[in-house]
C-alpha cells in the first residue's frame, strides 16, 4: 500500500508532464483554446506561445447558451498578447512570469497566466521521486530474497562478495533503519 500511494500519483504527475511539454512545443505551431461551458459560468483552457492560461468567466444569467464543449485550434499569434489591464473594478497582479487578473467587465473574470516551464519542471519532481524509491525498493526486496543488489544472483552461500560480478554483499544489518523513539 505504501507503494501505491507514491506511483499512482508518480503516474498521473508522468501524463500532466507528458501533456504540458506536449503543449509547449505545440504552442508556438497553434493556439488551442479549450471551452467548458457551465451556465452561467465559462471556463477556458488557452495553451500558446510557452503560456497557459485558465480563465473562468461569469456573465449574467440567459448570456449563455449553446453547446457545454468547444474546441478551436489557430494559428499561433507572434506574441502572448496578455494586456495590462487598468480600472476601478480590475485587478492585475504580476510576478515575474506569471500573471493574475481579475475584475468585473459586462461579466465576472479571473484569468490566471504561467509558463508552461513551470508545469513541466514540477510535474517531473514526483516521477524523478518515484525512480529512486524503485531503485532502492529494487534492492531492499534483494537483498531480503539473499540476492546481489547489482546482478540478482544468489548471494546466501557467499557471506562476502557475489560470485557473479564481485559486488560486496550487504550485510543483514546494513538496512537503512529510522531510530527507535521509546
């Protein structure tokens, strides 16, 4: 169980890191746009240029109608294009790369802009993780089977060094083992 709770989430964090870097090369070729429409509320997932962008609109009530999905994909523009908002009722907040506006136009928006670095670069953190818990699991469950940690080969009958490829063997006690609080 204690595995799982470390790959299932090192698997999903895998696919967004897949996704993202996907994106990010594609941005600079197209600009997707992907539209979820819960009445009255709006939701759109941008990808171009190296930037995600996720906005959540609010219009008044009977603004929206139509289909809950849409997707379009154009040809990338030369530049991001985010514009800096200004006025009593706007909100733009900026911090390096990323950006968050906020305000009331005819509608309620909050739009919030990061560079798809970011997403890429933390969702590789969980599965670079996951590798080197496999590693060690790999050896601890070896070298609890009486097994050379390097090659496998049986290592019981040789209490010093593995007879296949000269690794020293491990001694029963050298688990790595957190203090006893008694």
């Amino acid at each position: 169980m204690k595995r799982a709770a470390v790959t299932v989430p090192a698997a999903v964090s895998a696919v967004v890191f897949v996704a993202a870097s996907a994106l990010w090369v594609r941005g600079y070729w197209r600009h997707d746009l992907v539209w979820l429409t819960r009445a009255p509320t709006v939701y759109i997932f941008d990808s171009r240029r190296g930037t995600f962008t996720v906005n959540r609109l609010v219009h008044p009530p009977g603004a929206v109608e139509g289909d809950p999905w849409f997707m379009r994909r154009v040809q990338a523009p030369s530049k991001l294009g985010l514009v800096r908002l200004r006025g009593e009722d706007l909100r733009d907040r900026r911090l390096g790369p990323f950006a968050v506006q906020s305000g009331e136009l005819s509608y309620h928006f909050v739009l919030i802009a990061f560079p798809c670095w970011f997403v890429v670069a933390t969702s590789a953190i969980l599965p670079a993780y996951w590798l080197v818990l496999r590693r060690r699991w790999r050896r601890e469950r070896l070298r609890d089977q009486g097994r050379c940690e390097r090659c496998g080969y049986d290592v019981r009958a040789n209490p010093d060094r593995c007879p296949e490829c000269g690794t020293p063997v491990a001694a029963e006690g050298d688990h790595f083992q957190l203090p006893d609080r008694t």
